[in-house]
C-alpha cells in the first residue's frame, strides 16, 4: 500500500509541470491576405520565425440578458 502511494505521489510530482512547459502564445489577427496571417503576440512567447503552428480560433458566446 505504501509504495502505491509513494508511485502515485511521483507521478503527480513529475508529471504536473510538463502542461506548465508546453509552448503556448496568445494574440490577435492583426492582418490576413490570402495565405499570409499577421499575428500580434501578447506577452512572451517562444516561437520563432519560421516554425510549423497550429491555430485554434476561440469562438466568442454571445450572451443575452433582459
């Protein structure tokens, strides 16, 4: 029993920063002509130019009231 605690607490432990350390930026479509996209980056980001991205457009809810 003590060792299944032990294995479950080092896999949380080591486990846990590896989403902290996954490459991630935030920012808005500044300018778009055909298959060009200019992108302004919010805070730091560690991307470089001419690196592959995968982009994921948030849709915004609309929300209705009285």
């Amino acid at each position: 029993m003590r060792k299944k605690l032990v294995a479950l607490a080092m896999a949380v432990v080591f486990a846990a920063p590896m989403g902290a350390l996954a490459k991630s930026c935030k920012g808005t479509i500044k300018e778009f002509d055909g298959k060009t996209m200019v992108v302004k980056i919010k805070g730091k980001c560690k991307a470089e130019a001419g690196q592959d991205v995968k982009i994921k457009v948030q849709k915004k809810a609309a929300v209705e009231g009285c």
